[in-house]
C-alpha cells in the first residue's frame, strides 16, 4: 500500500494572479480578472525514505519558488491569446509582470502547470530515483472553485502524445 502526504501554498495569503481566457466569450472571465490562487499536492510513495517520509517538506522550497515565479503578482496570459502584444507591451512599460503560458490558462491549465512543476522539483531532489512520485495538484481559485490534475490523467496526456 502507498504512503501519502500533502503540501499546500498560499492558503494562508494566496498568490495573486490576474489572468484571462479570451475564448470564453459568453463570459466575464474573457476579461482581466484575478484570485489569490493557492495549491494543494498530494504525493505518494510506496517506502518511506530514512526519515519515514514521503518527501522531506523542507526542501520543497523550490517548488515554493517556481509557483511564486508563475503566479505571485503576475498578470498570467496564453500564447495563443489574441492580445498577447497588448500584454508584452505592458510588460514593457512596466505596469504588469508578465508570465506566457504555452498550454493556455485558467484554474485546470494552473493545475496540470503546477504539477509539472511539482514533478520536476522531485527530479532535481532525486534525480536517481523514482520512490516519491506526485500523486495531484489542486489549484484553487478561492472556497468554491478548483481543478485537480492527477498523476492518472498526466499519464493519459503523455501516452497519447507521443
């Protein structure tokens, strides 16, 4: 039977993130508009390490850096987005920080986002292993709204893309 643990960001003050998705036109959300995103993972193991852990919580501290990098203040935008020059320009003027994500945006795409990031700060703690494995990310909007991307499901989009 595997062993399980979580780690959470910004549940307690969020990270700030204003974002949009320009195809949902029946909807607000095609306008700029923002949350203080927070992040559930759920990681397994089927053997403890030394220290009868899943993963060592102190050094996920990478991982705390790379959702701040992608989320914290910034203004989050698709490549695909028809406006994207609009928002490199603001990057340039210096209004907003700009973060262009190449799989699109909104709570599903942060999830499937953070999880990658999630598995490659494993990688880098274990390059030679692969006891400790991400088993979800959920990426919270606010109390009401969420996305879970699982391990099951990344390894349905791997398989069918290659």
């Amino acid at each position: 039977m595997p062993h399980f643990s979580t780690k959470t960001y910004g549940h307690e003050v969020g990270l700030s993130c204003a974002f949009r998705q320009p195809n949902a036109h029946h909807s607000h959300c095609s306008k700029i508009h923002g949350y203080a995103l927070s992040f559930k993972f759920e990681f397994g193991c089927y053997y403890l390490d030394d220290n009868d852990w899943v993963v060592d919580f102190g050094s996920l501290k990478i991982l705390k850096e790379a959702l701040v990098k992608a989320f914290d203040h910034k203004t989050v935008i698709a490549l695909h987005d028809p406006a994207l020059d609009y928002f490199r320009e603001g990057q340039e003027m210096g209004v907003l920080d700009l973060v262009i994500m190449p799989n699109g945006v909104g709570c599903e795409k942060f999830a499937e986002h953070a999880f990658g990031l999630a598995q490659r700060t494993l990688q880098v703690m274990h390059p030679d292993s692969s006891r400790v494995w991400v088993e979800y990310c959920e990426c919270a909007e606010h109390g009401a709204n969420s996305s879970i991307y699982t391990r099951e499901l990344d390894q349905e989009v791997r398989s069918t893309n290659l």
